[in-house]
C-alpha cells in the first residue's frame, strides 16, 4: 500500500469518569477511504475531535506525515492540512458561495477585500472537482448537498491532505449521494485521503476500500471493505449476530382509520389514501416530494384543501394542538428543532404531550406526569441515567425514542413518523422497529416516511410513492422491490 | 481543583448537581459584595439597614416576577416600567384629594387600584397581540410601548407628581405586621404565586416550554401564541401592582417613576439564572437576583458615592456580576462533573 499519511496511536479521551476513547489507533494512507463506523456514542466523534483538534487526548500520540504532532486547535489542525466537513453545516447564509469558502482568508488590495480575485480562486477552486456554483449566489437558500460541496470546496482551499466527513450522507437524496461518491472518488486520485463517517451500509460499501469500526470507544475490528458482507460489519459494531434487524412483522390491519381524499396544497398535489388500524402504510419518494408536506397538513401545521376523515367524522385541524386532541400525532424528520426541548429533561419531554390530559383545573399532576412518562421511558429502553438527563445528553437514538414516547404518552389513533430512523445508529433502529411493530398490533395506525428503501419495504404494510407533489404509484409492501420504487421516484 | 474534588462529599455532589447549582455564582456573589460594603460601612448589617434593603427589594422583585413570565417563555419586555408608571399615576389621582393631573375623580381606594391593574393587564394585552401575533420582535414592540406609555404618564400627570393621597391607600406601604413592613409580605406573596404559577401550573410548564423550543411546543400541542399573549396579560397586571405599591410607598406618583427599571429587572433575572433566550429560570434565583439589585443600590448610599458615579458603578457592577456569576457556575459545573 502506498504511504502512510495519518497515524493516531493508543489514543485515549477521558470526560471526568466517563471513558471515551480508551486505546484506539487508526492508520490512513495516501489516497485511502476509509470507512469509520459505529453506534452512536462509540466514539467516533470523539476520535474525530481529537484529530481536529477540537479536544486534546489523554494520552496516546498523533503522527502526521511521519512527524509527531500535537493539534492544538481546529485552525491549527486546518494549517496542518486536516478538514472536516460537518454532518451539521455552519454556513453563513447571508454571504456568498465565495465568502463563505474563503472566510476569514479574503484576498485583499489596499486594505479592501479584492472580489476580482476571490471569485477567480473560488472558480478554479471548483474547476478542480468539476462543481460550478455562481460564486456570487448567496448560501441561504442552497439544499444541504450544496452546502456540504461548499463545505468540501473549503477543505480543499486550504490543501488539505485529509478530509473528514461526518455522516455526509445523513441528509441527501440517493441521487445526491451518488454526486458525492463522484467526488470523494475524484479526491482520492488527487491523492487525499479520506475517513468517512456513516451508519449507512450503502456508503460504505460505494466508497469504502477499508474500514474501521469502534465500540464503547474501543477498535472492534478493521478490514478491507469488499472481502466483508454487511452483516460481518454490524456483528463488529454491535457486538453480536444481527440476523435481520428489521424483525418479524405481526400486526393485523383492521377497519379505516383514517381517510384522505383529494388534498391538496401548493406543495401536494390532489393525494388519496385510507390507512387501517394496525397498519402501517409507507410513503416513499425522494426528498421534496411532498411526503413531508402531506402529513405537515393533515397535522394542522400548513393550511390544505380536501378531506380528511377520522373514525367516519370529518376533520380539518388548524393547528397541531387541534391534531392532537384528535388523537394525531407527528414525530417530525428534525427531531433537534422540532421535536425536542434539549435543555429540559427526558420526563418534562415526554410529559409534555399529557399535560392537558392529567391536570386538574389547570393544575399539572406531576405524579402521574412522571409515572406515565417513566413508564413510556422503560417501555421505549431509553437509555439514560435517569429521568433528569437532559434530553440533549443522549444519542440520536434515544433521543428519537424520547420524542416517540411524547408522541405516544397522549394515546393516538394515527401516529405519522418522518424519516424515525434518521441519524440513529443500527441498535436503536432495530429498537424503533420493534416499537413500531408493536405499536401496529396494538391497532395504532401508522404513516410512515422513509427515504431509506430498505427500511421503507420492510417495515411497511403498503407503500404509497410520491413525486413532485403527485401520488404516482401505490402497491403493497409485499410486492415492493427498490428498484421498482426508485424508477417510479425519478 | 484536583485537590478539592477528592474532598468532596456525596452531599456536596448532589447539591451541585441538582438544578440550583446555577444558583452558586449569584450566592458567592452576594456574600461577596457584602462583605466590601461592610468593611467600608459596618452599618450595612445593622436591624435597620437590612430592614432598608428589603424595603429597597419589594419593587425590584416584584418586576422581576413580571418580567420572568415573558422572558422564561423566551421573549422580553422593555416597558415594565412604563406600565408601572402608568398605572400607579392612574391610581394615585384616583386616590388624590387634589392634584395636578387629568383625572379628578376621587374614589374608594380598592376601586382605584382594580382600575390601576386593569390599565396594566390592557397594556399587556397590547404587548402581546403584536408580539404573538405579528412578526414584529418583541424587543421592538416593548422598546415603543415603553416610550409611548411613558408620554401618556407625562399627559395623565400633567408632568407633576401626584400627591396629597388617600389615608386607606398609604395603608399598602405604612402597615407593619409584627414589626415588619407590610410590603415585604407582599414582594413574599408575589415570589409564592409566581412560583406556583410557574411550576405547579399546566400554564407554567407551558411557559417552560415554549422558552424552551418554541417549535417543538408548537408540535407537541401546545397554543404558543396564546401561551405567548397570556405571559404579557400576567407581566402587565404584576407590572401594574409594582407600580401601585411604589407609589404608595414615595407617597406620591412620579411622572418618572421606575426609569430605568426594565433594566432593573432584566438585570435581576439574569443574574438569579433566568436566560435571556428562556426556558429556564427559578424564583428562588429571582428572588436573590432582586436582592442583589437591592444591595447594590443601597449599599453604594452606605459606601458615600454620589448619585452619579452609582450609575457608572451599577452599570459596571450589572455587567461583572452577570460574568462573576458565569465564572462561578461553570468552576462549579466542571466541580459536579469530576
């Protein structure tokens, strides 16, 4: 193999008594991807951080092209040629394409900022990957996959010879994704060398050539990607055989819960569906294709026409408090912004959702507000010290079980999930799947978005594909393949 | 540090851990304040100073209560002073044999004071609509009520202050109940409701919440621009009673009265560990947040500065303690953590 670029040898990070990283080593060559994977909380970030000079390890050293180094801060590991491309990206809306790569770097004539110049560099910055934006064009209204090319164009105006990218993949669509292995595939000729965070399998397996897998902040194996099956590199990262995590489906539809009929917005374009108790009915399409936006409107957050039936009554909720008390309710696709409290605690989250239910005269009855929560608590496996933890103390995945177990402490009829699984690691996805199950034999009925395919047939009953704000195809789960769907996708 | 932690007790770890421990800086700051003043002016300590104080605090805290409703629900509100002002001009004309003002009428003093918090609840009701139900922030929509309430207090005072008042209504500040004032007991009601509002109510933990992430209230059920309109209705009756008891207390109503404190308040909650940006906050904090404001005023009569360098000093001191107080928590913060 060619040279080695990057050593980090028996690292280790301790927070006061909590073991982050105990003796972890990676090694990295010229032109390598690596895969780095892991459970939330195994320690990825950590080791990230502590490359980015973010944190500074216990112990354990860093060699850089040969030479041991200590990475002060994260401008320092810049200088040094190290870069990271966030899963949550900072940019600067307000500014444009070219402020925000070369930010606190603008080149300069006589004390003013020379434009002439910035927009010649971002040019031949971006001719070097074969990406053209308007270097003017302001950030703001840029989707996610253009922001992380901006992310990735700043790596590489500071010549960078590593590029980290954390969980790049998180947030684009399949087509998207298949943009960015381009251009992590066109990197590595360049001769940088990559590590590449995911918790997708498809990632890895696109642009992996090694990969790494951490446990409780341990190495818990290594190998070179095409000689591993999928289920070889969960059983590192879990610790144990995962024969099918979606597990087996028991539920029973039953009658017509809910009904949908011509709903229409600016955003959806006339869409029809029943859903049944105990069913579980999927929605599949690409991002922007009015998934969202359907169940955003039968919840009361954005106006619609059409009808909505609930039980045989007629129902046009105003607002999703309206939604609720008809027992409707909606785990959102951004669980940080629109789900969660960080800064309370798990049982003040998901007592929010009986706090109507279990007051007296406009008296909150905490008791019953901490059994009813702590019960959903034990029922979800949320994993925390206790009750108190804030909510932004957990992984991504308990943190979506927090906000699941909110939804569900309020007893609803229908429950509408967007995208449950996204940023949770493979244990608590095989956790939500369950609850899901669950939930469906208890005769919930269940509208599911998924962009993960996979998922999206396994866990349906029926899937629904959308396109462009129109209903454009319909089939039972059964009979679905990914294919299929993704041709009737695009 | 190191050296300390190992000392520490379980006990120790559990206070520090609990969610009052952002209550340390505020108490060290206390304590430390006081004891400068005391070395330059035994007297501080004296029955009757501390008496003073606590006189000094009644009006601080009560707008702190106002102002945490609004603030814990992450907005905020500027013109607390002005609905003060306000209303206690209105009510002390209603109470006033004779005075300078518009309004002549002279009644029963319990009817002056219901009109008195009705104006304040009508003020908050204004703040609020435009606040819920507009986009206008709520930093600007408070700045131009407290500066167009402020001139309807000129108006209504004609610019005089308002005197001569009623016998009755100087009960509200003269009273004493086993040897202490009747407004401390007040500024004690108003902590206690507040605090019953706050946390036993479903309002209150509404309030929390919707400081706490307005979007994810707003998905989770809850009404947040009612929410929203509700906190300035309760700022401004609270608003109003501050003002009421003040001039009850100066026996008279001032054209200026409560300049300056809005800031008074916001001052109060921030350094008692209210955020500015909301969703958490205790009375209890408040409560040493006002005092501290309280001891700060005094104590600078006590230490012999002149008016006008106590405004120096106090703007100094707001911004050192809100950092002291930072300092303090994050040294016990990284003390709970190891």
């Amino acid at each position: 193999m060619s040279e080695v670029v990057l050593q980090m040898n028996h690292v280790s990070k301790n927070f006061g008594g909590v073991h982050a990283l105990t003796d972890v080593s990676l090694t990295l060559h010229k032109g390598e991807v690596l895969c780095l994977v892991g459970e939330n909380g195994a320690g990825k970030s950590t080791l990230m951080n502590v490359l980015t000079g973010v944190v500074q390890p216990s112990s354990g050293e860093i060699i850089l092209h040969g030479e041991p180094v200590v990475i002060k801060n994260p401008s320092d590991a810049f200088a040094r040629g190290i870069s990271i491309v966030h899963q949550e990206l900072v940019q600067m809306g307000k500014l444009t394409v070219a402020e925000n790569i070369f930010a606190g770097r603008l080149p300069t004539k006589h004390g003013l900022v020379d434009y002439d110049q910035l927009y010649k560099d971002t040019e031949e910055l971006m001719d070097k990957i074969n990406i053209h934006f308007d270097p003017k064009a302001k950030v703001r209204q840029f989707s996610i996959a253009q922001c992380q090319l901006i992310e990735i164009l700043k790596a590489l105006s500071y010549d960078s010879s590593v590029i980290v990218f954390d969980e790049p993949t998180a947030a684009l669509t399949i087509d998207e994704c298949q943009i960015l292995y381009g251009i992590i595939k066109d990197l590595q000729v360049r001769g940088v060398s990559v590590i590449f965070i995911s918790h997708r399998m498809a990632d890895i397996y696109a642009v992996g050539e090694n990969v790494a897998v951490l446990r409780d902040g341990k190495n818990s194996g290594y190998g070179v990607v095409s000689e591993l099956t999928e289920q070889q590199i969960i059983a590192m990262m879990v610790g144990r055989h995962m024969e099918d995590q979606y597990g087996e489906k028991h539920n029973v539809p039953g009658d017509v819960v809910l009904k949908v009929r011509n709903l229409k917005n600016n955003r959806v374009h006339g869409v029809n569906f029943d859903v049944r108790a105990g069913e579980v009915l999927g929605f599949g399409g690409l991002i922007g294709a009015g998934r969202t936006e359907i169940l955003q409107a039968i919840f009361g957050i954005d106006k619609y026409e059409g009808e909505v039936e609930l039980d045989g009554k007629q129902i046009h909720c105003k607002s999703p408090e309206e939604a609720i008390k008809h027992g409707i309710s909606l785990v959102s696709e951004n669980r940080k912004d629109y789900g969660l409290i960080l800064k309370h605690a798990i049982l003040k989250n998901i007592s929010l959702g009986i706090l109507d239910m279990t007051s007296k005269h406009g008296l909150a009855d905490a008791k019953t507000e901490n059994e009813t929560a702590q019960e959903f608590m034990d029922k979800l496996q949320i994993k925390a010290t206790d009750g108190n933890t804030k909510a932004m103390a957990l992984s991504g995945g308990n943190q979506q079980k927090v906000v699941i177990a909110r939804c569900l402490a309020s007893k609803p009829k229908v429950l509408f999930l967007d995208e449950p699984t996204r940023g949770v690691d493979v244990g608590a996805k095989a956790e939500i799947y369950r609850i899901i199950d669950d939930l469906a034999c208890q005769g919930v009925a269940i509208v599911m978005v998924s962009s993960e395919l996979p998922e999206l047939i396994a866990i349906s009953d029926r899937i629904i594909v959308m396109r462009e704000g129109d209903q454009v195809g319909e089939m039972p789960a059964k009979e679905a393949t990914e294919e299929g769907i993704m041709a009737l996708c695009v | 540090m190191r050296t300390v932690k190992t000392k520490n007790s379980s006990l120790m770890k559990k206070i520090l851990q609990s969610q009052y421990a952002n209550l340390t800086g505020i108490i060290v700051l206390i304590i430390t304040f006081a004891t400068i003043v005391t070395i330059v002016n035994p007297l501080f300590l004296s029955k009757a100073n501390i008496l003073n104080v606590g006189r000094q605090m009644v009006v601080f805290g009560i707008i702190a209560c106002a102002l945490s409703f609004p603030q814990i629900a992450g907005n905020t509100d500027m013109g607390i002073e002005s609905v003060g002002a306000l209303c206690g001009a209105i009510t002390c004309e209603l109470v006033s044999a004779s005075n300078p003002g518009i309004i002549q009428a002279q009644i029963h003093p319990v009817l002056a004071i219901i009109i008195g918090v009705v104006v304040g609840a009508l003020c908050g009701l204004l703040n609020g609509v435009l606040i819920a139900y507009t986009t206008i922030p709520a930093f600007i929509v408070t700045l131009g009520t407290q500066t167009a309430l402020r001139g309807m207090t000129y108006i209504v005072t004609n610019n005089m202050p308002i005197a001569q008042l009623d016998e009755r209504f100087l009960w509200l500040s003269e009273a004493k109940l086993f040897g202490i004032n009747i407004q401390i007991y007040f500024l004690a009601c108003f902590f206690l409701v507040t605090a019953f509002i706050l946390n036993k109510t479903t309002f209150g933990r509404k309030v929390f919440a919707v400081g706490g992430n307005a979007q994810a209230a707003y998905q989770s059920g809850i009404n947040v621009k009612r929410i929203t309109l509700y906190c300035y209705i309760i700022c401004g009756i609270i608003a109003s009673l501050a003002g009421i008891l003040l001039s009850a207390r100066t026996n008279s109503a001032q054209p200026t009265a409560m300049n300056g404190y809005s800031t008074v308040a916001i001052s109060a909650c921030a350094m008692g560990g209210v955020p500015l940006e909301g969703g958490e906050g205790s009375v209890i904090g408040m409560v040493f947040g006002s005092l501290m404001m309280a001891m700060l005023t005094n104590g600078m009569n006590m230490m012999k500065l002149s008016t006008n360098y106590q405004y120096i000093f106090r703007g100094v001191m707001l911004i050192l303690s809100v950092f002291y107080a930072q300092w303090i928590n994050k040294k016990t913060a990284s003390l709970a953590r190891e």
